[in-house]
C-alpha cells in the first residue's frame, strides 16, 4: 500500500519554524483528532489566524481527507476531523464570517430593503 501524505510533490518548504511539526510533514495514517485540534489552536496563537481562516483550513483538510478515502480507504480520517470540526465550533476556536460592514447597520429595521437596494444602485453603472 502506498504512503500517504498532505502534498503530492516533493519536500514543502514550511511557512513557519513551527510549521515542521505540523500537519504538512506528518504521515496521514497516524493522524488523530488531537492533531487537528493542536493544529487548529497553533494557527489561532501562533500565526494569529482568525476563526473564519482556521475553518477555512479545516474544510480545505477534510477534502483532502476525502481524497484520502478514495485513494487509500482511510474512513477514520474523515470521521475524526468532522468530530474535531463540531468540538472546535463548540469551544469557539472556529466560526463562520461575521456580517459584512455594509450590512450591520441593515438588520430587520423597516426600509433595510430598500437601504440595500439603494446601496447596490449606487454600486451598479448604468450604460
């Protein structure tokens, strides 16, 4: 059976000191939730990424842990990192984008719709 791992290339060069112990350079069979979750947490303190960036690298590891379950059969992969998705969410290590400037000061008010609309009209050039 083939080895598994993170790049398909030759060596990556880290982005980080700190990086050489994370996910990139560990061998994908032996990876386990508390990796990802020690992963998620260096790049909130160590690298100061955001929630929303971290989730980001969240759902970009569990597609290429899907790649890994039709190339090597590794289920357990997968199942781990949505356990770990759902933990991080819970302990806010992890969110979704907040609301974009434009729209905070929109919420349900009356005339929010048109406040948008006139908001976009303004955006768009008419030929």
């Amino acid at each position: 059976m083939q080895k598994a791992s993170w790049h398909g290339g030759g060596p990556r060069q880290p982005t980080s000191p700190g990086c050489r112990a994370r996910l990139a350079h560990r061998d994908a069979w032996h990876l386990r939730a508390i990796d990802f979750i020690e992963y998620a947490r260096w790049r909130r303190t160590e690298e100061e990424a955001g929630p929303a960036t971290v989730l980001n690298d969240i759902v970009w590891l569990r597609q290429a842990c899907l790649g890994a379950v039709a190339r090597y059969g590794m289920h357990k992969l997968v199942q781990e990192l949505d356990a770990v998705k759902q933990e991080l969410q819970r302990l806010k290590v992890i969110s979704k984008h907040g609301t974009r400037a434009i729209f905070a000061g929109l919420g349900r008010k009356e005339g929010s719709c048109r406040q948008l609309a006139d908001h976009c009209a303004s955006r768009v050039q008419c030929l």
